[in-house]
C-alpha cells in the first residue's frame, strides 16, 4: 500500500494516530520507528529499508550499541536538567515522561541491563544524586528511587563556594560572639559575682537598694 502523500488528510490522520506513547514492542529502534500494531511491526521488521538497518548493526554490533547509549545517556540528562533543574523525581515516572518521546532512544537499545543499573552508573559518575524514594521504596527497582540532577557548570560552582564562604563566615562570627560572652562571665566571676551576671546583679540594686558590686568588693553598702 502506498504512503500516504504529506499534507493529505490521511497523511495528518496517521499523524494524529502515532502521537505519544505507544507499545515498546512495537518500536523499531534501529529504524526509530513506531508502529501502532502487530501487524504493522511485522510488515515493518519484512521491510527492505529494516533488513539493510539491521545489516548495518550486525557488522558492528558494539557501535551502534554505545552509539545508542550515549544517545539515550544525552537525551535523558537533557530532559532532567530542562524539565526538574537540580529538583529530585522518581526515576520510573521520570523514565515514563522520558519515552513520551518516541522519538527519544529507549532502555532496552542500550548497554544498560535495567534503569535501575543506568541510575547507579549517572550516581557513580557523579551526574545525579540517587537515593531511595521513602514512599516507595518497599517496591524496590526504579520505582523506588529518586533522582536529581547535579550541576556541576563552573557558575554553579562558584555559588556553592560563595554559599559556603558565607557560612563559614557567620559560624566565625557566631563562635567569637560566645568567646565573647564567655569573656565576659568570667570577668564577672573575677570581680566577685559568681552566680549571677550584670544584668542580675542591677536587678538585684534595683529591687532591694544594695549595691551588690561594691559589697563583693569590700566596699560599705
């Protein structure tokens, strides 16, 4: 049966059919194509333009497999850093967004035996945080992961050491501040004022008209 001619009613029909998610066994990664059925798949896989795609795998089956990894590694980075930023996403319903696509490079194309494998190797790598999803993590696998992006661009770099100058800089302040205060309570304990503090020993004058300061210094009251 002949192509529908672009443009044509039939042709945006098909379009609007083949539009989202759609079976994965019915996708054709070395053709990047979808099919909407069974039948279609198999007619596809008989093809003349499939048979010569898979000839060209088959001499160098290592390239086109790295080839599709670090096409598939690309894409899905990609669409984690634009779409959630450095914000954390389990892993499956992120991978379900990620196939949306269809255009996009798929799992099993790839040279990683399970996502959960690919997310250990984006943690080890030091591209995202991977942890465990806390709600889901009696289901195990991806759907029991969470995800995040690191950026690592040398501006984000500078924020984070900026970020950190300035903590340092305030628990300084904050540890001269209770040098300070410690200073000053055993200036006060010096001067004869064991248990109380400054502000105590005005209180103390105030209420009873005894300068407590001058009594611990010898002095008449």
């Amino acid at each position: 049966m002949p192509r529908a001619e672009v443009g044509s009613t039939k042709y945006i029909a098909n379009q609007m059919k083949s539009k989202g998610l759609q079976r994965l066994r019915w996708y054709c990664q070395a053709c990047s194509r979808q099919m909407r059925d069974e039948n279609g798949f198999k007619c596809h896989v008989a093809s003349e333009s499939h048979v010569r795609n898979m000839q060209i795998i088959g001499d160098d089956p290592r390239k086109a497999i790295n080839e599709f990894s670090r096409e598939f590694e690309r894409d899905f980075i990609q669409l984690l850093r634009t779409g959630h930023g450095e914000k954390k996403v389990n892993l499956n319903q992120f991978y379900q967004e990620y196939i949306g696509n269809k255009e996009h490079v798929h799992m099993n194309a790839t040279k990683w035996a399970s996502l959960t494998e690919f997310a250990k190797y984006l943690g080890r790598a030091g591209i995202c945080r991977v942890e465990e999803d806390e709600k889901k993590s009696e289901r195990g696998g991806a759907s029991g992961l969470m995800i995040a992006w690191i950026d690592n661009s040398p501006e984000a770099l500078r924020r984070q050491e900026a970020l950190k100058k300035k903590e340092r800089q305030d628990r300084g302040d904050e540890e001269r501040e209770q040098r300070l205060i410690q200073a000053q309570i055993k200036k006060a304990k010096r001067q004869g004022l064991p248990d109380m503090e400054e502000e105590e020993a005005d209180d103390v004058e105030r209420d009873t008209g005894i300068d407590w300061k001058k009594r611990n210094e010898g002095g008449k009251v």
